[in-house]
C-alpha cells in the first residue's frame, strides 16, 4: 500500500492578493499603533489639573502618626458641638518638571470636563522643582492659617496683635548669623514693625545703611544689627536682608488646623469658617454641607484661588449642595457649575455668613449674590 504517489504533481493553490479595503485597514492600524506610542512616549509641556481630597473643617483626619485628631482644635476658649460640613476643596495637579503626562492623558483630561489641561509654566515656574514648589506651598498654607484665625478671632472680638516672624533665612543672607528661624521682629531702626511691607520699607529708605532690629527670641528681646545687600530688580534698586517672613499674630488662644500634605492659601476662607462655628453655639451652617473656597486676610477680605472649577465638580462627588466662591473668580464660574450645585458670591468674611445663615434659616436664597447676578 503505497502512501505517496510520486508520479502524481501537486499544483499549491494559488495565494489570494488582500483586497484594496484590507490593505488600507492594515496600514490605518499600524499608523493608530504607532501614533497611540507616540502619545505615549513623546515629552510634553503640559500637566492636568483635577478634583483633589475634600476636607471637613468641622470634622477630624489623621495626623502623620495615623491618629485620628480634629482638623480644627482650640485650647483657651469654650468650643461647642458642631454638624453638617464645612468643606474645603483642594486641587490635584498630574504631572511635573520631571514628568509630564502623556499626549494620550492630555487627550483623556481635555474631554473632561472636571479636569483642566495648562501649560506646566504656569503651575511650575521656569528655575522652580518640584521640592521647591512644594516648599513655598506650604509656607502659604501655613500663612493661610494664621490669616484664617486672626480674621476669625476678631470677627469674634478678641484682640489680635500682628507681627513679622522670620520664617527663613536665604543661601546669601545678609542676616546670616544674626538672625534666627522664628525669630519676631517687633522694630526696625526704633520704628514699630507689624507687617512685612512696613519692614521692607524701613529697610530700603536707609539706602544700604545698617538696620538695627529689635528682635523677640525664645522670650528674650534683643537688638541686633544688619547690613542690607544691593539687589537689581526688574529696573530697580532693592536692599534685602536676605530673610523670608510670615506675617503671625500675638493670638490670646491656641487654634490648632491639623492638615498635612495639602498646600497654599485657597483653604483660608473655610477654615475662618470653621473656627467661628466651633467657637459659636449652634451650627453655622444648619447642619447642612457647605462647600466653599477662598484666600482670607486678617481683616476677612476674600480672595481669589486658581483651579475653582476643579473644586466645584470635588464639592458636587462629596456630596455638598451648596459652594461659597470668592467674587473675583465669578467669570471662571459661570456656565461651569455641575449640576446640583449651587454657588454664592462672597468677597467678605461677613459675606459668607450671611449666605451660611441663610441657608440655616431656610431664608431667600434668591436674594443672595451669585456670580452672574
């Protein structure tokens, strides 16, 4: 029984030539491969802005030791029960200097309409890293929080001392060694120092000359003496003594905000807010959710943030009805709002309360500003 017959001639079959509309389907995948690697892979000059953590000014978060502690604390003064939630918001930036997000995530994010896509010079300067960013983002946190009580405090009647508190001295300080990290500047040149400008200014009236400084420090007042240093600014003459400063207060009770890794000056508002409320009977805002943001000064001006659309689409996934937003952001509010959501223009301290009262009497909401009206 023979397997092969090899006088038999096998003729292969002949190949099928790919249709015109297969080859071009081929060849549109392989460029969308290569094209989605190259969104991938390729550098940008861009970072995304979106929704970060929302806080509770009136409830607790854990502490660098994983405690759970209250956010806002008061030592000195009678504090009373509080309900509902004064939220802050806060704002997630995807990306840095040292890596950008990819085309493919820009393409995602630009979609979105709870995320935003800016040129990574403006969210890091040119010459800044990352570490140093971060750095003076919380120095403005922490200046924030000493705004936020004195405006608080006040709006409470007690009474509120300004001063400057060196918070650091620079690589080329002309101080260095004379003064000190928390040092408190009372004087300059025999002239009451309360504010950073008033020093400044005291400083570059003298031309270059030496600065004697009246200085608290661990208790102890000092005077010492500093020779200011030249600099050339922007057309300028300017004399520094070299040091960064925060403008504290003399507060006649201890408010503690326990609030770690979340940066810059937006929380002020929220958390001036939280304070008066723990310190007041009652609930401020009816035990309802508020949500809100905005920079605060001492005397309880309101100020703008950046990223408030971000924030309002945080307060909405939290749950907040309600969105307290400084005035001078209005134009980046309207026809942003999520739906559910609905925002007040406040420009004051005494603004919100007014809108937080109105909401807890169940007043007309109508007749509270809003941005567009």
């Amino acid at each position: 029984m023979a397997l092969f017959d090899e006088r038999v001639r096998i003729v292969p079959a002949p190949r099928r030539r790919a249709s015109r509309t297969t080859s071009i389907g081929i060849w549109s995948l392989t460029v969308a491969i290569f094209a989605l690697l190259a969104l991938t892979l390729l550098p940008t000059s861009f970072v995304i802005q979106q929704p970060g953590p929302v806080f509770n000014t009136l409830g607790s978060v854990q502490n660098a030791d994983g405690k759970e502690v209250p956010l806002i604390s008061v030592d000195g003064a009678q504090t009373y029960p509080t309900s509902g939630a004064l939220d802050l918001l806060t704002v997630q930036v995807v990306g840095s200097r040292e890596r950008t997000p990819s085309w493919f995530e820009l393409a995602l994010a630009w979609f979105d309409r709870s995320r935003a896509v800016l040129p990574i010079d403006e969210v890091f300067p040119q010459g800044q890293s990352t570490e140093q960013r971060n750095q003076e983002s919380a120095v403005m946190m922490v200046d924030s929080q000493k705004e936020a009580t004195a405006a608080a405090l006040t709006h409470l009647g007690y009474d509120v001392k300004p001063m400057v508190r060196v918070y650091s001295l620079t690589d080329d300080s002309a101080a260095t060694g004379i003064l000190q990290k928390d040092d408190v500047i009372r004087a300059a040149n025999g002239q009451p120092v309360t504010d950073t400008d008033a020093l400044r200014a005291i400083i570059n009236a003298g031309g270059g000359a030496p600065v004697t400084l009246t200085v608290d420090r661990a208790g102890s007042s000092l005077t010492e003496t500093v020779t200011p240093k030249k600099v050339e600014s922007g057309g300028q003459t300017l004399w520094l003594i070299g040091v960064s400063t925060l403008h504290d207060y003399d507060f006649p009770i201890d408010v503690t905000i326990q609030l770690d890794n979340v940066g810059g000056p937006s929380a002020g508002m929220m958390f001036a807010l939280g304070m008066i409320d723990t310190l007041t009977e009652g609930d401020l805002n009816g035990g309802q959710q508020v949500a809100g943001t905005g920079t605060i000064d001492s005397a309880g001006t309101v100020g703008p943030i950046g990223g408030i659309r971000q924030k309002m689409f945080g307060a909405v996934d939290a749950g907040a009805r309600w969105f307290l937003a400084p005035e001078a952001n209005c134009d980046e509010v309207v026809g942003h709002v999520p739906d559910g959501l609905r925002v007040f223009s406040v420009g004051t301290l005494d603004d919100s309360l007014t809108a937080l009262q109105t909401i807890r009497e169940g007043g007309d909401l109508d007749a509270l500003p809003t941005c567009g009206s």
